[in-house]
C-alpha cells in the first residue's frame, strides 16, 4: 500500500470538501441556547418517593425499642419450630 501518493488525494478531497461546505455563523456568542429537561408525572414522583427514603434512617428506632423491650422483660419469645421452618424455606 503506497500512502504517499493517496495522501496528496486526501488533502485535496478535503480542501474541495470545505470550499463546499455551507459558511458557519462566525459570531455564535449572539445566539442563546437553554438546556431544558421536562420529567413526567411518573419521574416526579419517584423523585419525592426517592428524596423522602433517603431522609428515612437506615435503623428504625421504634422497632428496636419494641424488641428491646420485649427481649429484656422476657416476654419475646419464638418458637423452634418457627425457626426451622424459616430456615428451611431460606435454602440453609
């Protein structure tokens, strides 16, 4: 593959390219564009459902409380057979 002699061509191709070519707006800075996003109905709740989880705390204290309680008045108390059954259906 010679590229020497093809390259003379691809400049030429290119020079009559642009002599072709449409002129461009040389003072675009004139010219204002806006970015504008519009969300449906749909986006705009998932939105507020997704900022409100995020306000909620990873630990929910009323239940910790509830348990904590239970636990240490002795009145939480969970069968055996509840527990092998869940541990069954986990695939343990």
């Amino acid at each position: 593959m010679i590229i020497n002699n093809n390259l003379q061509a691809i400049a030429g191709a290119y020079q009559l390219n642009q002599k072709n070519s449409p002129k461009r707006m040389q003072n675009q800075s004139s010219l204002s564009f806006k970015d504008e996003v519009q969300l449906s109905k749909s986006a705009e709740s998932f939105r507020s459902v997704m900022k409100k989880m995020q306000n909620i705390g990873e630990v929910r204290e009323d239940k910790v409380a509830f348990y904590t309680n239970a636990i240490e008045s002795g009145n939480y108390n969970v069968s055996a057979a509840n527990i092998a059954s869940k541990m069954l259906t986990a695939g343990f």
